[in-house]
C-alpha cells in the first residue's frame, strides 16, 4: 500500500502532489525539491539537501538509503558549484545521479533536486 506523506518539517507543495510517497516495497519517492529567492546554486543545493535530509528522516529513512538522484539546474556552466555542494553533502555515499539543463524551474529557483530512498 502507497502511503501519500507531506511532512512538517518540509515546505508546502507547491502544486496538487505529495512531498513524497512511501511504497510498501520499501521505496521513498521525493518531489523534486526547490530553494527558492535569491541566491547563488551552491546556497540552494545547501538548502535543498537539507530539506531533503529532514524530509527522509522524518520517514524513517537516511542519506545512505538515497539510491537516485535527478537535479535541474538552469544553467549547466553552475554545474561544479552544485557538485562541490552536493559531494559535501553525501561524504563518500554515491547514488545513482542524473543532472540536467532545463529553461527554468517553478518561483525562479536556480536547483532542483528529486531523490529515490530504499531500504
């Protein structure tokens, strides 16, 4: 049974979706998540991988359990300023990861991050 979850510690969706979905098959599925305003991407990477760490968390589930990860950035000459972030953040833990160009993201984040857990 899929449990549909939008914890309190993250921020509200910004649309008619769930923070994440708890499969009874021991898969976390995050919406992609943003750090919207000003900033530069590695301050947004920080924010968002901290949104992600409380959300996880709060579902039981760790860093080490993150197998995948797609990030959106809209501007891919930033890449090594999220990567720089991201790599302090995972210490060593390497999931699966996809990184992508997209024209622009919702509220004009810079970053956006999804990540699949399991245990």
């Amino acid at each position: 049974m899929n449990e549909f979850i939008n914890p309190p510690s993250a921020p509200a969706p910004a649309g008619p979706y769930s923070t994440a979905v708890r499969t009874g098959n021991g898969f976390l599925f995050l919406s992609g998540q943003i750090s919207p305003g000003p900033g530069m991407v590695s301050g947004q990477t920080e924010k968002i991988l901290s949104n992600i760490d409380k959300i996880i968390k709060e579902c039981s589930f760790s860093v080490k359990d993150i197998i995948k990860i797609t990030v959106f950035l809209t501007d891919m000459g930033k890449f090594a300023e999220m990567n720089e972030a991201y790599s302090k953040f995972f210490d060593g833990h390497k999931p699966a990861r996809t990184a992508v160009e997209v024209k622009s993201l919702p509220k004009g984040a810079l970053v956006e991050i999804e990540a699949v857990c399991c245990r």
